[in-house]
C-alpha cells in the first residue's frame, strides 16, 4: 500500500488532511502539465520552481500525516511518482 492510498483513507475524517491533499492535488497537475510542456528540461526555470513548490506542499502532508500518527516514520519518494498518483487518486 502506497503512501498517498493510506493516507486518502484518513481524509475521509479529517477535513483539514482533505483540504492539504487537494492542494497537492492541484500542484501536482500544474507540474505535471509543465513537466511534460518542457520536455525534457527538469530542473530548469519556472519547471524546478514547480517542481519544488509541489516537494513543499507533499512535505507538509507529511508533516502533518506524523503530527496526527497517521504514518509513523519518514516517507522517501520520488517526486515524480508521487504525482502521478496523487492526481490519480485525488
């Protein structure tokens, strides 16, 4: 079970998860559509803006994932994959 799977359950009762995950949700298009628009150029210009702003916003799912003891330990991703399932899922 995936990270993003295990916690959307826990968004069903917790608003404010709800709302962070949306969040996600809408960064995660934005770099997704931006990345592919670049076509191959990661980590230039406004992309490894993008890029990073969605790293910040997954981070404070996180964060907040771990205040609540929703997940346990520290979360390693790729960014990437986190995307594309977060705009899958959400």
């Amino acid at each position: 079970m995936s990270f993003i799977e295990k916690i959307s359950g826990y968004s069903k009762s917790d608003e404010h998860l709800a709302k962070l995950l949306v969040s996600a949700a809408e960064y995660a298009e934005i770099y997704l559509l931006a990345k592919r628009r670049q076509k191959g150029c990661d980590g230039m210009g406004e992309l490894g803006t993008l890029k990073e702003e969605f790293r910040d916003v997954v981070d404070k799912v996180i964060q907040y994932c771990k205040e609540k003891k929703y997940i346990s330990q520290d979360i390693s991703y790729d960014i990437d994959s986190i995307a594309d399932e977060i705009v899958k899922r959400i």
